[in-house]
C-alpha cells in the first residue's frame, strides 16, 4: 500500500495528549481537533504540485510558486469537519466535498447517507478527513465513492489509526497513502481504538450519538 506517515512533531503530541484526556471538555476537545489538523495538513500537502510564475511585488518582477490545482478536501461527515478548519488554514481556496457515513452498531459497517462532489476528480490531489480510522470501512466506503469519479492516489488524514484500519485500507485501496499523528493498539469488541480518545463526534459536538435520525418520522 502507501505509505503511512505517522507526524510526531511536539506540538502534535502536546495536542494528541490534550485529545486522549477524558477531562477534556467539548470546546477545548474542538479547538485542538482543529489545531492538530492544521499541522496534520501541513505534512499531507507537502508534495502538492506547483506552478512557476511572474508577478509584480510593490518593488519589481518577482518569479514564485502556487498550487498549480485546487486540491479537493473531502471530510466525512460528522466528525470529519472538525478537522477541515485546520486544512483551510493550510490551503484556503482547496474545493470542500462532503461524505456522510454512519456505522452501524451492531455490524459496524459504514451506511451512506449523504455525498457531495465534484464529477471529475481525476485531475486533483483529494485528500479525505476522518479523525478515527478505526475499523476502516467508513474510510475505505469514501475511497470507493472518490474512486468512481476518477480519484487517484489520495490521502487519507487522521488523528489516530488502529492497525485494523490500516490493514482495511491497504487491502482494499493500495494506492492510499495515510497521514496520521498515531497508530495505536487494537479495536475493541465495539470497533473503538484502544486506547484511542473515545467518539471524536461525540467528544466534539456534545452529542450522545453518531446514528442520524430521520426528521420525517417515517
């Protein structure tokens, strides 16, 4: 498979330490989910492509670098988006896609419900957001829905890894590479990272559960 980078720069473990915490309340546990994930950013977008080009400082011609495409950013929906602040603050004109999965507790395989993107993909660096890559299904669920629409190579930004996930992952897309600030233990008999940091979602929005309800009362 890709290659797993596992970025252990202090000021991410200072902050993975801060998310284990159980004491961590909800604000402090959003606001360092969406710290890390700027530095988690920073290392997963080091090899975007770049274009030359001329432009006029208040001085004279200068020669310089952009991003030569508009990456996609694709979180998955919920806790996904806790770490898409800190990917805009890395690259702030990148196109955000959205991916709604739910696991379903009693098989814990991924459940679509939501997808958002852009036909084309395969022109674009598409990086996917999911704090946990626990079990692995959501994330490999997200990477066969990315792959349809021409995505190749991507890399997939996480806060913590289980080996299990990674092993999902390699299976079932080779070409990913995964951008993580840990790989622990093991899962558990209920499919959570030991000793992980508990339901990112859960932990980040102040909510009980991750199984959307329907509104229509059907």
């Amino acid at each position: 498979m890709g290659e797993v980078l596992i970025v252990d720069h202090p000021a991410v473990a200072d902050r993975l330490a801060r998310l284990r915490d159980a004491g961590t309340p909800t604000p402090v546990f959003r606001r360092l989910v969406e710290q890390i994930g700027q530095l988690l950013a920073y290392e997963a977008t080091r090899y975007l492509p770049k274009a030359e080009m001329e432009l006029q400082t208040p001085v004279a011609l200068a020669k310089v670098q952009r991003i030569a495409t508009r990456p996609v950013v694709a979180p998955i929906l919920r806790a996904g988006l806790g770490l898409l602040p800190g990917f805009l603050d890395v690259v702030d004109d990148a196109v955000v896609a959205h991916l709604g999965f739910y696991r379903d507790p009693g098989t814990l395989d991924a459940v679509p419900y939501y997808a958002n993107l852009p036909d084309d993909l395969g022109l674009r660096d598409v990086f996917v957001l999911d704090p946990m890559l626990a079990t692995g299904h959501s994330g490999s669920a997200a990477l066969t829905m990315l792959a349809e629409r021409g995505a190749r190579a991507p890399v997939f930004v996480c806060i913590i890894a289980a080996p299990e996930g990674i092993a999902t992952l390699a299976r079932e897309h080779p070409d990913v590479r995964i951008v993580t600030a840990a790989v622990d233990e093991r899962l558990n008999e209920h499919g959570y990272i030991v000793p992980g940091l508990g339901d990112a979602g859960d932990r980040m929005f102040g909510s009980t559960s991750s199984v959307p309800v329907s509104t229509t009362g059907r």
